[in-house]
C-alpha cells in the first residue's frame, strides 16, 4: 500500500514511518478532539505521516457489562469532525459487512480486527468499499498466513491494503512480538506494529484486560529498528478513566518525547 493513497496524509517525503494513533474508543467529541489537536501538533512538528484512530464501537468485550460505544453514527460524525477539523485521515474498525458500508462514508481507513480477519466476507466487503484495509494479524495465526488475507482484498481489484501486527498469543494471559514477522509480511503489504494491543494482557480472571504500558517505548523502538512501515498506538490524556483498553494505552503526556525517540531511530537507519 501506497501511504499516499489515503487522502490528506502529508509529510510522505519525510523518511519517517507513519503513524496511526488516537484513543481506542470515541468516548465523546470533546476528548477526540482534544486527543486530534496534541497529535496533530506533534506529527506536524516532527513531520510523521498521521492517521487518526478511534473505534466507533467496541464489539469484541469479555463483559456483557463493558462500554461498547456512545452510538455507532455519533461516534462516526466525531471522527469525520476531527478529519474535517484537523484536515487529517481517519481509522475505524468495523465488524460485521453493514459496518463497512456505513462506516466508508465517514473515514479513509478500514480496519479488520485480528480476531475477524479471517472472515472472507467482511473482507470483501471492505475491499469493495475503495477505502484503504488494515488488516490486523491474528494472535493465533503465523506472519506467512497473513499472506492468504491480504491476498482477498487484491482479489476485489483494491491494492490499498496494509498488515498490522498486534502481537500474538503466549499462553492464556500475554502476548509477544515476533519482530521475524515483519519482514515477511512486508512481502505482501506496508507492515504496521500494533504496539499498544501487544502489550495486552488478556483473559484476566477479573473479566478486563490488563497490560504492560511500561514496555510501549522498547517494543516501539524496536520496531523502528527492524524496519516496520508504521507505528499503531493508542494514547489518552487519562488512561486509568479510559472507558476502553486504558491499562495499555499510553499517557498522552508521554507521546512526544516518545516520537522525538522513534524519529531519531529512523534518521539513523536511513543513513545505511
């Protein structure tokens, strides 16, 4: 996938990997917005191409009793406010085949959750919207196998697919990175590094996902240093009162001197 393709991406002369960053949930258009606006200044200063990210709805929760989302249309017309405000391209996930369709006419970026995309026909339906697919790597399946997914989405006549790896499983309770994954899947597709969701810790006895935001700076850098095409992370101005993932999300305090670090990684593997 060519980052270009997705309209409104700037800075793609820079030598930087992209970014897709935002909350993991819309919770409300204020925080959005308040989120956007600090992302915004950072990526333009550092000159990183940005995709904004926030899930209109929340369908995979362990609780019945979990936020699943403030309404699928209010949270949509959010996020085509902050693309509309900050004039910068947007990400969602979607779940079910209606999803695509009304969700493709609000954002620039489709996005198959790992636990759904091996579902051919939300696959297709993505595909056939235009809009560029991220397809998520299963915990459960191997990089080489993420070949037969990207494969479907060039099978509808739409080139503008990438791969994201967001760790796969290590037991009941943790996940891993193979950073071996990335060259392999960077065959197939521009390969993005879910650092946030790798860093999860699911199946917790208390029925809500923990996990490991104090690893977010190694794992990002070392993806920096394999090489990976862009970085997926998700931040928040108060990660304990996060409605959605906020044990692995990262402090939006924290992001900018995280970035400086990233940037500085890259211009030196630029250099050979």
């Amino acid at each position: 996938m060519n980052i270009q393709n997705i309209p409104q991406i700037k800075h793609t002369d820079s030598g930087n990997f992209f970014l897709l960053a935002g909350p993991c949930a819309i919770e409300g258009e204020t925080m959005a917005l308040q989120i956007a606006e600090k992302l915004v200044g950072i990526t333009n200063d550092l000159k990183i191409p940005f995709v904004f990210k926030g899930s209109f709805k929340k369908a995979n929760r362990s609780r019945i009793d979990s936020f699943s989302g403030i309404g699928d249309e209010k949270a949509l017309k959010i996020l085509r406010k902050v693309s509309e405000t900050f004039n910068v391209p947007t990400v969602t996930d979607i779940h079910t085949n209606e999803d695509a369709a009304m969700a493709a006419q609000y954002v620039d970026v489709l996005q198959i959750p790992a636990f759904l995309v091996r579902q051919t026909d939300l696959l297709v339906a993505a595909a056939n919207t235009g809009k560029v697919v991220n397809l998520k790597k299963g915990q459960f399946m191997s990089p080489e196998s993420m070949k037969h997914a990207v494969q479907k989405v060039l099978d509808c006549q739409n080139t503008n697919v990438m791969v994201t790896d967001r760790g796969t499983m290590f037991g009941y309770q943790d996940m891993i990175v193979d950073f071996r994954g990335i060259p392999t899947m960077q065959q197939y597709a521009s390969t993005v590094l879910d650092v946030t969701h790798s860093l999860q810790q699911p199946n917790q006895t208390a029925g809500v996902t923990g996990g490991r935001p104090d690893m977010i700076e190694t794992v990002a850098k070392a993806g920096i240093a394999v090489g990976v095409d862009g970085i997926f992370i998700e931040t928040h101005f108060d990660p304990a009162n996060a409605k959605s993932d906020g044990a692995n999300m990262l402090h939006l305090d924290y992001f900018e001197s995280l970035m400086v670090k990233l940037v500085a990684i890259r211009q030196t593997i630029n250099k050979f």
